[in-house]
C-alpha cells in the first residue's frame, strides 16, 4: 500500500450508505423504485446502497465505454443497456463517483428518453476538480476535491476494486 493513503474507511463508508439507504426509503415510500447501478465501478456501492434500502425495489445495471487515452476523456458509448421496463418508473442511477460528469449526463439524457416517472443520481463521490457539466446529485455519499481513488469498486487500469475502503493514489496517474 506504499503507493496509496487511507481516504474513507470501510466504516466510513458503512455509516454513510446507511445514512442514504434512510434518505431512500423516506423519498420513495411503496413506490417502484429501479435502481441502475454504472458498471463497473458502482457494483460494490449498488450492492451495499440497496441492503441499506427497505421499500420495494428492482435492480438494474448499465455500461458505458469511454473511447479515450489515458485521463483524457473520449467518445461515450453504451456497452450494455437495462433490461427492465422504465416508463413510468422511478428510477434511481447509482454511481460510484462524478468526475467532469460527463457520464451520468450522458446517461440522464439516454435514460430520459426511456420515459420514467423520476430520476435521481446517487453518486458515493462527488469529485469537483475536473467538473465541466452541471450534475445536480439528489443523494451524494462525500465529496473530495481531488486526487485518483481506488478501492470499494474503484480501479487503476482493472485493479484495486476489491479493497474495501477507498484509497487516494499518491502519484497519479
Ligand atoms: P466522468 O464521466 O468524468 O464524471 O467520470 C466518471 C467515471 O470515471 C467514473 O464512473 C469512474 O469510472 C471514472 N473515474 C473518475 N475518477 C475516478 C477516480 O478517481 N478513480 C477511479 N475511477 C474514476
Ligand atoms: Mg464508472
């Protein structure tokens, strides 16, 4: 670990997805919530997010491909799409963090024509550095300024994402 800090420790982040799996429950009582984890990186986080959720729901996953070199973002592509019926849903994306944003506005704008009743973002973290389009985040976990996270579903090119807390690289890629 020589290469990486502590950032949020697992009980941390327990605490934190138990506070939004309460916010859940309150914002959505007997509706039919979907929750649409983003593969890869929201997989540990969806799984976590919806045992902390008690009203009825359905879990869903989706895939975006980004086509770039490095940190350098590139075309978005959809790789895997829901298979669950959406109209007149309320659904409920769930990501593992916003960096420029690019993605989930990508993915509101492709869900939307999907006609769901609602949708909301929940996002573990909220990195603002490299922000450059306006995401409003309905449900955020914590926000960090800066710096390449890795662990708790987040990787270094397919690494890392099986640690349980959330790491902050020292030399960034
Ligand atoms: P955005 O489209 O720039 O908001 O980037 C979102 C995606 O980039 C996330 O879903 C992550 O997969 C990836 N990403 C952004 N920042 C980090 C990071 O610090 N660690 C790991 N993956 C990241
Ligand atoms: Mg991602």
């Amino acid at each position: 670990m020589g290469n990486k800090e502590i950032c949020l420790s697992r009980e941390t982040i327990a605490q934190r997805v138990r506070d939004l799996g309460e916010e859940i429950d309150r914002d959505y009582p007997g509706g039919s919530l979907l929750v649409v984890g983003v593969l890869t990186g929201a997989f540990i986080f969806t799984a976590d997010l919806v045992r902390a959720v008690s009203v009825p729901l359905e879990v869903d996953f989706i895939r975006l491909a980004s086509y770039g070199t490095g940190t350098s973002p590139g075309e978005l592509r959809l790789t895997k799409d829901i298979e669950t019926e959406v109209r007149g849903r309320d659904l409920l994306l769930v990501e593992d963090i916003v960096d420029t944003g690019r993605t989930l506005a990508w993915l509101v704008e492709f869900l939307a024509k999907k006609e769901p009743k609602s949708i909301k973002i929940c996002a573990l973290i909220d990195k603002r550095e490299r922000r450059e389009k306006e995401i409003r985040i309905d449900y955020p976990g914590f926000t960090v300024e800066q710096g390449f996270l890795v662990g708790y579903g987040l990787d270094y090119a397919g690494r890392d994402r099986h640690l349980p807390g959330i790491y902050r690289m020292k030399s960034t890629p």
